[in-house]
C-alpha cells in the first residue's frame, strides 16, 4: 500500500508525496501499487492529483485496479477516477513497468 501525504504551501504543491514514494518504489524495482492513499495535513483522505494519477497509471496497466480511498472511508479504483485514458485503444503496449533511464548532463 501506498501512503502519501501531500504538503501544500501558498496553494501549491511542492511536492506530491506519491511521487516521492513511486520515486523510491523504482529505486527498489517495484512498480506494482495495489492501493493507496493521500492525505491533507489533518489527515484525511484526499483524491489524488491528476498528475499522481497519471503517473501511477504508467508504472502499470495493473495499476488501473489499485483501490484508492477518494474520502475518509469511500475507495474506488484507480480506473475510476481516470476514466478517459490517453493510453487506451492506442496501440501502447504495456511492458509491465516503466524502465527509467538516467542521464548526465555528459550524455547530452
């Protein structure tokens, strides 16, 4: 299970807290999320953010199933909340992860 708490200052987002924790997901190899859960700073569950969404869309296609908790106590699945997916009847196939390729600024 993923749990992410976001931390908003001035209204913005620094940083969503899914990223960070996806971010050490693939240091470790694992791109599997079978439910998770963001949470405001009182901590209550927070729909997550178009981009999180996205993201963890991308890491795999069975990602679309993880539950997530929208509201305290109300989960839906990930399919749920993006229900018009760009990657759909496009021909993307699904590899199973996201290989992530890094780069030095000497590479360019």
């Amino acid at each position: 299970m993923l749990l992410a708490r976001n931390f908003i200052e001035s209204g913005e987002v620094i940083l969503c807290a899914e990223h960070a924790a996806v971010a050490e997901m693939l240091k470790q190899g694992e791109y599997r999320i079978k439910a998770f859960v963001a949470a405001d700073p009182q901590g209550n569950a927070v729909p997550p953010c178009g981009r999180c969404r996205e993201l963890i869309s991308q890491l795999s296609k069975e990602n679309l199933e993880a539950v997530v908790e929208v509201e305290n106590d109300m989960f839906v699945l990930l399919k749920d909340i993006l229900p018009y997916d760009w990657k759909t009847n496009r021909g993307r196939e699904w590899n199973g992860a996201i290989h992530a390729e890094i780069r030095t600024h000497s590479d360019y």
